[in-house]
C-alpha cells in the first residue's frame, strides 16, 4: 500500500514524500512585490514536505488583487524569489511558485497602478477588499478586450520563463477559488458572447491556452494547474454545466502532459472520481479541514497521488516529522495568517524546540 511517506516522481523532480504545502497567501511581501526578508526563512523551514507550493503571485501589475502580495515580472521580484529557492533547495526541498492572477477580485488602492481589476466581464463580485484604509467595496472590473486576453495570456507566460529564472523547480497556474480563470469558467462572472462565453468549450478556452502557453515556454514537465470544482465564494456560480466543464476541461490539459492537477476539493466526490480517470498524470488533492486522523487516506486508496495541507504546515515546519512520530501539532494563529512581522510567520516551534521549553 502507498503511504504519503513514499517518494514519488513529479515532472523533473524526485520527491521524499508525497506531501504537499498548500498555497497560503501571507501578505508580507515589499510595496513593489519583492518578498519580503522573512520569506526565504519561511519556506526553508518547511521544505520537509515533499513539495511547496508558493503563495499566490502576480504574474503582472493588472494580476495584484491584495496588500504586499508577490510578484514574479520584474528583476527584483527574481532576486527575491532567487534567495526564497535557494534557501529552499539547500534543505533539499523544492518548490513550485504558484502564478495567480486575482482577475476582479482586486482593489484599485492595493495596486501599483491604481486601476480597477479586469476580469471577462463588466461584473463585480458583490464584496469588500481589505486595504490600507480598511473594507472597501470592490469596484466594477474592467472587461479584458480580445487583445487583452492574449496580452494576459503571455503575461502568464513570461511569469513562469520568470519564476525559472529565479530557480523555482516549476509554475503552478492558479485556476481556482474565484480567481481570474475561474471567472471565466463561471456564467455568474462571464457574460461573453465571443469565443471565451458561453459554450463550455468557450469558457475553458482562457485557461488552456494559459497552460499551453506555459508548458511551451518552460516545459509541460515545469508546469501544473491548481483547480477548486464547484467553488460559490465570490459571487461565483458555475451553474449546472460545472461539473461538465471540468471533465471537459481536465480531458483538455490531461493532452497536455502537465506535471500535476492539484483539486481544491469541495465535495463532489463523483466528479473527483472522473477527473481522477479522466487526468493521467499525478494527481494532488487538497481537502480543507481534514482532520489529522485522516492524512494519508486518499494517496492509500489511490485517489490521489500527493496530499496537500495548508495550515497545519503554516503552524508546524516540521510537519512530516511530527506526522512520521505521532507528536501534537502546534495550534495555528489565525491572527497571524496575513500581514505583520515574524510572529506565527517563522516563529512556530519545531519539536525539539517545543519539547525542550
């Protein structure tokens, strides 16, 4: 039987185990998108896990939707990043940085241009942001134009050429959780009556050519796509056709060869059973809130490949260890999880640290 404590190969990289660090923003990056001081250490500390994906980071100025969230165009975002994968493949850790453009889900003061977000349509999401000046509303986005698009479509390209550039072992696309792609998959968020609305095939057509486009210019083996099925935060509502879009859409990438599908599950379990059919390659599953007891049961059962958990390694950086021993887990800090400084950043104990207080 296959446990999560078994290696595994992902792309190019041979990985100690099959867990996986969820993408967590933090919100501690500098003004104009570099990460922040404290990043390298975070990472570092928890590359025990077989494989970190990044926070959340734009792959442009239009892609920033939150306060100090990352970036991955600009030269100094790559000495940034450069430090963060270098800290982490001297643990013997690697790391994927996940590419995530917020689409509408943005606000014109926590950007640098100042500008309302852009999204398929003229919608907005129907909540507040949180900025330097507290919630505020989000605005109508701008509609992206045909020409848009296909700018949109090679900034996500350059990002990832970018991220390799900064020594990361690959790109996640960030395909889920009512971000920019995942707009387009969903009627209540796209109204297009061009070649990217309407038909399922329409509204997945942004999002494959993203990952061609990626895979052409790095490598399909570099690079991976993050979706969340059935998702309604936001104003999201991919409507009856959901389900099919998926299985249309994971039939289309599994051509691709990509690395990995990571599904942010949310329930559907007949249709994680088609995707896991239907997509070939490695699988990563991501359930929210699974309790401890339960690590380790979909890689057993062979509905997934790797496992990924957020908080649980945002409290504990040696969470395999702890895992592999059956020791107590540290309680996460919820009020530590976006913005500040060190605390519950990188100050979460190890376990000898802890057994030794």
């Amino acid at each position: 039987m296959t446990t999560v404590f078994d290696s595994v190969v992902l792309g190019r990289n041979t990985l100690p185990n099959r867990l996986v660090m969820a993408p967590m923003t933090r919100s501690r990056a500098q003004q104009d998108g570099t990460p922040g001081d404290l990043a390298a250490t975070y990472y570092a500390q928890r590359a025990g896990v077989g494989l970190i994906v990044s926070e959340g980071t734009q792959p442009s100025d239009d892609g920033q939707g939150y306060l100090t969230t990352p970036g991955i165009y600009t030269d100094a975002h790559v000495a940034g990043w450069k430090r963060v994968t270098d800290a982490v493949h001297a643990k013997g850790g690697h790391i994927f940085i996940q590419l995530m453009h917020a689409g509408r889900m943005s606000h014109p003061d926590n950007t640098l241009h100042h500008r309302p977000g852009v999204a398929p349509s003229a919608i907005a999401p129907g909540t507040g942001m949180f900025t330097a000046q507290g919630m505020k509303d989000i605005p109508v986005p701008q509609a992206l134009s045909l020409e848009a698009i296909e700018q949109t479509v090679k900034d996500f390209a350059f990002a990832a050429r970018r991220a390799i550039e900064a020594g990361a072992d690959g790109v996640e696309i960030h395909g889920a959780n009512a971000y920019l792609i995942q707009q387009f998959f969903a009627p209540s968020a796209n109204t297009r009556t061009d070649a990217y609305g309407g038909s399922i095939e329409n509204r997945t057509r942004f999002a494959l050519e993203v990952a061609k486009a990626i895979a052409e210019d790095i490598g399909a083996d570099r690079t991976a796509i993050r979706l969340s099925p059935g998702t309604t935060m936001w104003g999201i509502d991919e409507g009856p056709e959901g389900p099919d879009l998926y299985r249309h859409l994971v039939k289309e990438l599994d051509k691709l060869n990509l690395a990995y599908v990571h599904v942010m599950h949310q329930g559907n379990e007949p249709l994680l059973a088609d995707i896991r059919k239907l997509w070939s390659g490695k699988l990563i599953l991501n359930r929210p809130g699974r309790p401890r007891d339960q690590i380790g049961a979909d890689v057993a059962s062979g509905l997934a490949d790797l496992e990924a958990y957020g908080v649980m390694v945002l409290a504990n950086p040696d969470f395999v260890q702890r895992l592999e021993t059956h020791a107590p887990m540290n309680e996460p800090h919820r009020e530590g999880f976006f913005g500040g400084t060190d605390k519950f950043y990188t100050d979460y104990p190890t376990l000898p640290e802890t057994q030794g207080a």
